[in-house]
C-alpha cells in the first residue's frame, strides 16, 4: 500500500540514522535502558583464601548468640518503670496484635526489677545478673525493627535481609566476602541445641544462591560434633594420602574439561575442606585442654548452664583459630513466651546469662573482643499487653517486631553504650531506629565491606545483602 510502513522499513530507516541515535540517547538519560553488560576481565572463581576488604577493618570474627522467638525486651533490657500504675487496667491505645483471639488489652508491667550495672550505669533486670558484670563491654540497642509481626519472616529479614526465603544468610556473605583465616577449618559454623534443631533449620546457616563452598557447616549438639571425620584404620596415614592424591589429579582433570563452571569448583574445595578438617576439627572442638576454672566460668560444671556453657566455650575456641563466622541457636523458637512467661523467661535466662557473660570477658581477657563482634538478640520482641489472661500463672505476652532490642560488644561498636528508644510502652521504636538492614550495613561496616559493593551477580543482576532499603551506617553505634 503506498504510505505504508511496515515495522521492517522503519527499523531499516531509523536503527542507523540521526533518529535512532537521539532515541537511544533519550532512553538512556531516564534511566530505561538496560544496563549494559559488564565484560569479565579474569576468571570468576570462588575459594575461602583471605581477601582485601573495601576500608579498614574492626572486627575479623563474629559469634551470633541467636535467641529465637523474640525475648521479652520489656523485662530484660527495655525498663519502663510508669507502667506500674497500668497493670491490670486497659492499655490506653492501640496495640498491633499477632494473635488476636489470645489478645488481651490488659497492662502487664513488668515484674522483674532493674538495676543499674557498671560504670556506665546500663540498666539490665535482675534476670541478667552475670550480663551485668559487662556492661561496660557491650552496646545495648533499644531500637530494633523489622516490623513484619511472625518469626519466620522476621528471622530471614534479620539473617538474610529480606523476609523471603532462599537467600544468602549473613555468616555466608561474610566467608564470600572475606574469605577465612584457617586453611583448616570452614568459614562458617552453626551450633544447634541438644533439645531439637532451631526454627527454619537448615535457613539460618544457608548460603542461598551464593556458590555452596559459602554455606554454615552444620556442628551436632553433642559429641561428636561432625561426624565422619575419622578414615576407617585400613585406610588411616599413607593409603588416605594415596587415596585423597588421586581423587584431587581426577577432580583437577574434571574441572579442566569444565571451564566457568563455578559450582562445580566450589564444591571440590568443600571436599578437600572436609578431608583438612579431620585433625583441625578434633582439637577445635576438644575442651579438655580447658582449664577448670576456664570451664566453671561458662558454667559447664552447672546442669543448667551446661550445655550452653559448652557452645560458647567452643565459640570462642573456634574464632581463635581463624573461624569467621559462628552461630549459636536455641531449639524451635523456645523464647515465644506467649503464655507462662513468669517461669518460662527466668528459666530461659538462667540457661544462657552466665556463659554469654563469660565468653565476652573471656574474649576480653584474650585480647579478642577488640576484633570480634558478640551479638545477642532474637527475631522479635514482646508486646507489653497480657496475652493468655486466665490467670497469672498463664500468662504471657505476644509478637513486637515494631520495637525491640539486642546487643552487641567488640569489633569496633560502642562498649557501655545505651543506643535508641521505645515509646513508653516499649511497643514502638521511636528515637534512633535501627532497621534490620542497617544493622547489616553497620555490621559490613565494621569488617571493612561497603554493603553496597559487596555483590553477587545472578541472571544479570548485582545482587547484596541490603539490596535497595535505603541503607545507613548507624555510626552511632560504633566506638
């Protein structure tokens, strides 16, 4: 037809043309063209050999104490004394419940006293006695937030940064980060409780899309810590060595006939991981060269404190000898005290006050706290309500993602230092609020990784821990 112009005519008139180079140029100045691809000047490849950080660092090692199902903030670190006078009447607001056929609007003061602890005069209830004795040592956020009311999700926006599942938990990004300071040990280790496995399991020590080299390696509860670390006798000394020789020539020749295939790389340096580990596990993990008095101040000669005492005593043994990253989890979401909060907390308490006081002197006295950051905390806090009001034997108090707190010591934040606010009802952070992403961006800070650079590219696409929140450093935070 005459006049017409058929989508092959305008792409041959236009695509080398004047036009076509001001569209082009157009699209771009708003930002609707793709990004363009970036060449790769070296071979990608993934191991744990140590690398160059972005800026300086502070910390080196971390020991994650993750209190899963959300302490109550309210009787622990968070005091409000004016809620006395409410307790028992209608809370005089509005409350965000989770549960609401288990809510009551009821007040529920808090019936523990708090004290002052240290030089700094931190407050703390007398739940914590022996956390009291560091208070000069640690920096106590009152200001949390992750503001999606359910553990799950919470537990990823803390671990993971976003509340979705499958994606890189922190211990990973910081072994793919900075890689590992022993040739023997993994990167990254998670310690699970004798009682049952943590809530999510296997999430909160995984390395999501991130290559598998980069994933928590799993300690059991009870010895032995990893198994299979021993050969059979046939094969101990020189057959093993014959043995592992030959399978590193096979996997070298089998790497060599896949060139760019990264997964493949990463899980060959898992396995000669796995076969270094079998000396350097054994003596990591062995307390028996401890000293009583060592182990007494963790509390391993305590029932209650046993168990707990051991896996922060091992913590602390495995940040010695070059271990990144290590996790301590409680069983399920054992401080979801919906309901029988008046013993259910200070049993929670006793079990872990002690030895978590013990390993940051510990670490102090060893000259390690300076480069290690101890972090305390759970998913959530409590909401400052009744929850199950059918006596005072059963009650508990719900979820509050919206305003909790957890602390941290060593590695370059603030020791003696009280950071934030709630309400006065410690349901709603209202003064220097820290979101779970800028605790991420302040936790890279300090081990020398700009949370903005610190990427993975997948389908194209730079993908971070923080990814687009609006991210800050919380430079109140740090010393």
């Amino acid at each position: 037809m005459p006049g017409f112009c058929s989508r092959r005519h305008f792409l041959q008139s236009n695509a080398f043309g004047l036009g076509g180079l001001a569209l082009t140029w157009m699209l771009g100045e708003d930002g609707l063209l793709a990004a363009p691809v970036r060449p790769e000047l070296q071979p990608t490849t993934f191991d744990l050999t140590p690398k160059p950080t972005h800026h300086p660092a502070r910390a080196r090692a971390m020991i994650s104490l993750m209190m899963i199902g959300g302490p109550s903030h309210i009787d622990l670190f968070d005091p409000k004394p004016a809620m006395a006078k409410w307790d028992g009447k209608p809370f005089p607001g509005e409350i965000k419940y989770d549960n609401a056929a288990e809510a009551s609007a009821k007040v529920l003061s808090s019936p523990w006293p708090f004290r002052r602890h240290g030089e700094c005069g931190m407050e703390l209830s007398e739940l914590l006695p022996h956390l009291g004795t560091v208070a000069d040592d640690i920096c106590l956020i009152r200001s949390m937030r992750t503001g999606v009311n359910n553990h799950g999700q919470s537990v990823y926006a803390l671990n993971t940064g976003r509340i979705t599942a499958g994606r890189p938990s922190l211990g990973s990004w910081l072994g793919y980060g900075l890689g590992s300071e022993s040739r023997d040990l993994p990167a990254y280790v998670a310690m699970t409780s004798p009682q049952g496995p943590p809530l999510l399991v296997g999430d909160n020590w995984t390395s999501g899309w991130l290559p598998g080299l980069y994933q928590g390696t799993l300690a059991r509860p009870t010895d032995p810590r990893i198994l299979n670390l021993d050969p059979p006798a046939p094969l101990r000394g020189a057959p093993q060595e014959a043995q592992l020789g030959l399978l590193r020539r096979l996997n070298e020749q089998h790497l060599a006939g896949h060139p760019g295939e990264l997964d493949l790389e990463a899980r060959i340096q898992s396995y000669e991981l796995a076969a270094r580990m079998q000396t350097a596990a054994h003596e990591a993990f062995d307390l028996t060269s401890e000293t009583t008095a060592t182990q007494r101040l963790y509390g391993i000669d305590r029932d209650e404190t046993r168990d707990y005492g051991r896996r922060c005593l091992i913590a602390r043994r495995l940040v010695e000898r070059g271990v990144r990253f290590v996790q301590v989890l409680n069983h399920g979401q054992s401080w979801d005290h919906h309901g029988g909060i008046l013993k259910a907390l200070p049993a929670s308490c006793r079990a872990v006050d002690q030895p978590t006081a013990a390993l940051v002197s510990d670490l102090k006295a060893r000259g390690l706290l300076d480069s290690t950051v101890v972090h305390w905390g759970g998913e959530m806090g409590r909401l400052p309500v009744v929850q199950n009001d059918g006596g005072r034997e059963k009650v508990g108090r719900d979820h509050n993602t919206y305003g909790f707190s957890m602390w941290v010591a060593g590695g370059g934040f603030r020791a003696g230092h009280v950071h934030g606010e709630t309400d006065e009802w410690g349901h709603h952070a209202v003064k220097d609020v820290v979101m779970h992403h800028d605790w991420q961006a302040t936790l890279l800070h300090v081990f020398g990784l700009d949370h903005t650079r610190l990427s993975y590219r997948r389908n194209g696409a730079e993908l971070t821990l923080t990814d687009n929140q609006g991210s800050k450093i919380m430079s109140g935070l740090l010393a």
